[in-house]
C-alpha cells in the first residue's frame, strides 16, 4: 500500500510540497546514507508534512523539519547508528522518529533506540492499533477523506460494514438489502484490524476529489 497516498487522505494535511531527485540524493549524500524507497517517495510527492498530529520532516529552509539538519545535530548528541535518519520529533524528552534504508521505523533519545514499526505506513497506524476497537477505528476514519456514507457500524447499503453477529464480529459489504463478502472474526480486534485496512484502501483507491 502506498504511504504518500494514505498521507493525502488526511483532512488536516498540509506539506511543503515535492523534492525534486537531485536534492534528495544530495541529501542522502551529505548524510552518506539510502533514504528507504518509502521515505524519498513522501519527499517526491509532498516534502515536509503536518497531519493528525504528526510532524514528518523534509528539505526545508527550518532546521527543525529538516532531516538533514536534524540528523546531523542528533548524531553530535547521540551514539545512534550511521544508517538512521531523523523523519520526525515528538517533542517531548527529546524523542526522535527514526528511519532506515530498509524501511524500518524506530524511537529513541539519546542511546536508547528501539524499532517500533516496519515502515512510516505502521508508524502511523500505531496509536488507533494499540488496543484497537470500534469506536478508535470509527473516530480515525473521521480524520480521514473518505465519504461517512461508505462505512458503517452496522449494516447501510453500498458500504463496507462491520458488526457484532451472535458470536462472531463480522465485516461485510451491504447491497440490496444483503451481506456479501462476509468475513467472521473471534475478536472484535481482529475485525477492527479489516474493517480499518478496507476503508483506507478504498480510500486510496477512491480518492475524493
């Protein structure tokens, strides 16, 4: 699934707009690192990036969203690894986002780095997965450029549904009046995990203009 255009279904997104290839190499260069193909895609389409609550840097004129600038002045600081580059900051504590050429995503401050994602798509998935159910994944969906009509909590025609059945939870597709496609799950979990990759990628692939 492609990260830049799950980033364009964010109501609230705002980016500096694209990089072009030379100055992405010449920043890979000073930084004597691959970006991951993920990453020099997001500078490609859309530079730095503001959106639900999110910071992710680019090549821009402010050293804080910055990722050469910002990478530099954490490795003078720190002992992290050569191959990680700074994508985003928390502000908080000094925790940065941190990125490799394979793609991985990790969290750190000072020496203390762990990986919490295998690529920025995860990364920003992370808190509505964190103990996910109905209402966390209804409250994103909101956030997000795809019409309320084709999602719902229950059944609706001619949009991706999700319900409790008896014993299972259940994601389907209403249309006349009927379910089709149905999938059961034990865990509302589960169900939450379908139902919320379903609606983004209809919204990649349905996207609003």
């Amino acid at each position: 699934m492609e990260t830049v255009n799950f980033i364009k279904l964010f109501k609230d997104l705002k980016s500096t707009g694209g990089i072009s290839e030379e100055d992405i190499t010449s920043a890979e260069q000073s930084l004597n690192l691959k970006f991951s193909n993920e990453y020099k895609l997001i500078l490609k389409e859309l530079g730095a990036t503001r959106f639900y609550g999110k910071e992710l840097n680019g090549l821009t004129k402010s050293p804080s969203l910055n990722v050469v600038e910002e990478t530099k002045n954490f490795r003078e600081l720190t002992k992290i690894s050569n191959d990680l580059y700074i994508i985003s900051s928390l502000g908080i504590d000094f925790v940065k986002i941190m990125q490799n050429e394979k793609g991985e995503v990790f969290q750190g401050a000072s020496n203390k780095v762990k990986k919490i994602s295998d690529s920025i798509f995860d990364y920003l998935l992370l808190d509505v997965r964190e103990d996910i159910n109905i209402n966390k994944v209804m409250k994103f969906l909101e956030k997000l450029n795809i019409p309320t009509y084709q999602y719902s909590l229950g059944y609706a025609e001619e949009a991706l549904c999700i319900e409790k059945d008896e014993d299972y939870w259940i994601t389907y597709n209403g249309e006349r009046g009927n379910k089709f496609h149905i999938k059961k799950f034990e865990r509302e979990s589960e169900a939450c995990e379908e139902f919320l990759i379903e609606n983004i990628e209809y919204g990649i692939s349905h996207p609003v203009i």
